[in-house]
C-alpha cells in the first residue's frame, strides 16, 4: 500500500473516530428545567450544570425556566431529562388530579434538596392579615403552571374566593411581583420557593411587609388534599423588617426524570449535588446540612432505578 494510501486511511479512521465521539458526547446532551429566574430553582440548576460539566467533559446540560407543575408534566413528556419539581404536584401527577389533565405514567424521583415555604406576602398598610381580608385586593403571583399560582387558588377557596373576588390579579415572574409590590401596584405577593427568596429580600429591602400566618384549620384543608403537604414555622428575621414567627405551607423541592432516562447522567448529577454541599448552600441556606439519607427520603414517588443503586452505594439502608 503506497504511502499516500496508508495516509488517507488514517485520516478515515480518525475522522470516524471524531464522528462517533461527537454522537457520543451528544447523546449526553440534555435540558434541565429549572423555575423563574427571581427563585431559588434557577440559579440552583445553573450550580449542577458547572459541577456536572467540569467533573463530566462529555455532558452537556441546557437550564431552563421552568414551573413545577409543567415542568413534571414535560418530564412525562420526554422534553426534559430532568427537572425540578415540588413533592405535593408530583405526588399529584400520578393521579391525574388537578391541575394535571392526566395521570403520569414515565415521572420517577431522583431525591430531596430542600423545603418549599408557600409565602404570602402583604403590604404592612393592606390591611391583609388573613385569607378573608384579601377580598377586593390586588394579587401578584406566577404564571399558569407553578404550583404557587395554584395553591393561591387553593388558598382563596378556603374564604370561598376565587380570583375575580379580588381587584386585580397580574400573573408574572418573582421578580416583577416584586416591583409591582415597591411600586404599589398589588397589596400582596404569592409565591412557592425556599426561605429566604431573593426576589423578598429586595421587596423587604424598600417597603414594609408581613407575611400571612396559615392556621391549622387552613392547613387542614391542604393537609386533606395532599399528605405531603407540611406546616413548618417561618421565623422572625426571615426577612428584614419582618420580626413574628408565623406558619406557612410547606412542601419540598425534589427532582425528577423519565424512569427510563439514562442512568449515568443520574448518578452524575446526584453524586455532584451529594458531594459539594458548600456550592449549593452559597445559593439556598437550606442546602447547607443536606445529607444524602435526606435526598432518600420517600416522599411517595417511586425512584428511578439509578437513583436508588446511587443511594444504595452511599450505604443508605432500605433501597
């Protein structure tokens, strides 16, 4: 075989050897859907796509925007491979109860990362202290999707409200809410994220606020809907000015993907939330002590199957 022949096979195989490199690191390509950008979900999302890539050269995640309920439902779907979600609308999901228009049959759970707080914020000068006195106001809340725009329905149902017993409704991300709430153009805010929410913390910064204590007969009525529901305290100093400890509702924030997605990128992403505590607890607070016996926690969703030989590596018992 002449030199020049020998030459042209060599630039073959390793043009076939970049092609089949290429496939394969495409294959490990996928979106993450996240939550608003304001939230706690965004920025979370963005902290395992740098730890997963730089530990994992051939992956590549896409982060989204994302909503709770829709981001369980384009799970389902197969639009993402993972996502972020809240335990109470997943739990839902495989029931096809509302908001969901049918059961999911392909959504498994990857683990825990933190608790939720459904926050009800008001104006100090709305004269808002209880669900009965939001008749009339004006509310700032999520788009069509989230589970906070959801749960304010739940909520209003609770006084025999809907949404056209108050003044105004603007359906909108966290951090318009807030500037809405500094500009005085809704009396109080309504959102699902962890304690304390950035998008607050800068209404708080500026206007004086209150945060609506939920009582046990109010939390029964969720608690009746959803065994995942939770009534969990939110302290004074949560957030600047806000001196009362009061309950809110409270759920967790969990993952999830297809039961039958890839199992190598679901310990990769697993393994670099487990094992770097310090990047996530510099986003969210509540992340800071998270063990991975908490990430095991059954909530009512059955495990990928990766996802529980991850655990079951990481000598948590029962998996």
């Amino acid at each position: 075989m002449s030199p020049m022949m020998k030459s042209l096979r060599r630039t073959a195989a390793a043009t076939i050897l970049f092609t089949v490199a290429g496939v394969a690191a495409h294959a490990q390509s996928f979106v993450m859907a996240t939550g608003q950008q304001g939230g706690s979900w965004y920025p979370v999302g963005g902290a395992i796509k740098a730890i997963v890539e730089r530990e994992n050269p051939g992956m590549d995640i896409t982060v989204t925007p994302g909503a709770g309920v829709s981001n369980v439902v384009g799970v389902d779907a197969g639009r993402f491979g993972i996502a972020f979600a809240n335990s109470i609308s997943t739990v839902d999901s495989l029931s096809g109860k509302e908001p969901f228009r049918k059961a999911t049959t392909n959504v498994c759970n990857l683990g825990i990362l933190y608790p939720q707080y459904f926050q009800i914020v008001a104006l100090e000068d709305s004269g808002i202290k209880t669900v009965a006195d939001m008749k009339g106001k004006r509310l700032t809340t999520q788009q069509l999707g989230n589970t906070g725009e959801f749960l304010t329905r739940e909520l209003l149902s609770t006084a025999d409200m809907t949404f056209d017993d108050l003044d105004s409704v603007a359906n909108t991300s966290y951090s318009d809410s807030a500037s809405q709430m500094k500009d005085g153009q809704a009396d109080f805010f309504t959102l699902g994220s962890s304690l304390p929410t950035g998008s607050v913390m800068d209404l708080a910064s500026s206007r004086k606020i209150r945060l609506v204590d939920v009582d046990e007969e109010t939390f029964a009525y969720f608690k009746d809907q959803n065994a995942a529901f939770q009534r969990r305290e939110v302290k004074a100093g949560a957030y600047p000015g806000f001196d009362e400890t009061v309950h809110a509702i409270s759920y967790d924030t969990h993952m999830v993907a297809p039961c039958d997605y890839d199992g190598e990128i679901i310990k990769s992403v697993l393994g670099a939330i487990a094992d770097n505590n310090d990047s996530f607890a510099a986003i969210s607070k509540s992340m800071a002590n998270l063990t991975v016996e908490e990430m095991a926690t059954d909530i009512g969703v059955p495990f990928h199957p990766a996802a529980k030989e991850f655990y079951a590596e990481r000598g948590v018992s029962g998996m």
